[in-house]
C-alpha cells in the first residue's frame, strides 16, 4: 500500500494561493468544527486569500449553511460558499429548461434552488408530470411514496416518447455517519432509478446529470468564482 507524506497548513498556504475545502469531515463533523479549522478560516479571511467551500449538499441554501456556521464560530460569508444545489442555475440555462414542471426530490430549501433556477415545482401525486425531475436530497418528501410515484411518471412518459430530464445534485451514494454505520443518499436514490429504467429498457442509457464533486461542473463554477484553476482541494 502506498503512502503519502503529511503536509502541514503552512505548506499549503507557501504553494498555493487559492483553497477549496470539502465540509463535512474537513470543516466540521456532527459535533461541530474540526481541530484547527476555526483558526484556519481565521487565517484564510485575515490573509484575504480566496477560498471556497465546496458541498455537495443541496438541501439548505447558502445563507442557511453561512448562518450556522457562523453560529458555530466559523466566520463564513454566502460568497465563501459553493453548493452542488447552486449549479441548478446554469444546469437550467444550458438545457434551455427555464419555465419548466420540475418534480423535485428534497426538503423545501432543494425546491428553493430549483425555483432561483428558474423551475416550477409540481406537486407529488400518482398523476403527477414534470418535464424535469431533480433528486436534491433523500429527505424532505415521504420516500417510498415519493419514489414509486417518481418511477411511475418516468415510465408513463418513457412509454409515450416524451422526454424526462434528469438532474442529480449530490451524487454521493453513502455518507459515513459514525464508526461502522453509514446512510443512504440522494446519489443512491438516483442509482435506483436508473438501474430500474436501464432494466425496463435495455440499450438505452438513462442517466442523472451530476452536478457536484467529484463531477467537473463543481469545479469549473469554482474555477470561474475564484478566478483561477489553480488551487488546492482539501
């Protein structure tokens, strides 16, 4: 097995100018900010580097992350904050889907984004249809219910030739939780989706767009926010 050698703050902050840093499990866990972090973001605002935090989150909007980590004694502004639910907005501009019925899997802040993108939510029911279906979060909506009425419309629409967009923001499958145990995300939601359809309709490649790490639309937003696509991710 190969090993890599530590590298300290210090030399990080020597070769690089710009930081892009992961959230939960570098930032903070479930008990708050991890040892040196605080000082770290300190030293990161004081030195007035660049820097960004990357999340795959697409559950609580910017200003919700900012104001609790703030709460938490991290001192992080909306502009130092970069979610997967935020590339909705340019995801809708590329597809041209503005205006569009959107099926959105996730709690109200995940609908949020998809209305700043320029969405429209429609409701849950067994005889929904959306032109967009967005997987956001595995929470927020009543789950089974909520996915067979999902996989109900897909299928509906397949079987007529209408096309479904996909999107998924987080495409994380799993999250540790503590030793041993592990949770179910929305990037597993979208796997089941997509192996029942791949199923249903053998030859055809039904897939989510993924938006968030280790995805490059993530990191080319981060590129351009920061103004530069050398920097280091932590």
């Amino acid at each position: 097995m190969s090993s890599y050698p530590n590298i300290s703050v210090d030399q990080l902050f020597q070769q690089y100018q710009t930081f892009l840093l992961d959230a939960f499990g570098v930032l903070v866990d479930k008990n708050g900010p991890l040892p040196g972090v605080v000082d770290l973001v300190d030293r990161l605002n004081r030195e007035q580097r660049p820097y960004l935090i990357l999340t795959n989150s697409a559950s609580r909007l910017p200003e919700t992350m900012a104001r609790d980590y703030q709460h938490i004694g991290l001192e992080l502004s909306v502009e130092n904050i970069l979610s997967s639910g935020m590339l909705l907005t340019s995801w809708f501009e590329q597809q041209g889907l503005q205006g569009s019925r959107c099926l959105v899997l996730g709690p109200e802040d995940s609908v949020e984004y998809v209305r700043r993108a320029g969405g429209e939510r429609v409701e849950f029911s067994d005889t929904v249809d959306a032109e967009v279906v967005v997987v956001a979060d595995q929470k927020g909506f009543d789950f089974l219910e909520g996915m067979s009425q999902t996989l109900s419309m897909l299928l509906r629409r397949l079987d007529k030739g209408e096309k479904t967009h996909l999107v998924l923001c987080n495409p994380d499958i799993i999250f540790p939780m503590t030793e041993g145990q592990y949770g179910f995300t929305s990037g597993g939601v979208a796997a089941m989706l997509e192996a029942i359809l791949t199923e249903r309709y053998p030859g055809n490649d039904y897939r989510f767009d993924r938006l968030g790490k280790p995805h490059l639309p993530v990191f080319e937003e981060a590129f351009r926010r920061v103004g530069s696509d050398r920097a280091v991710m932590v």
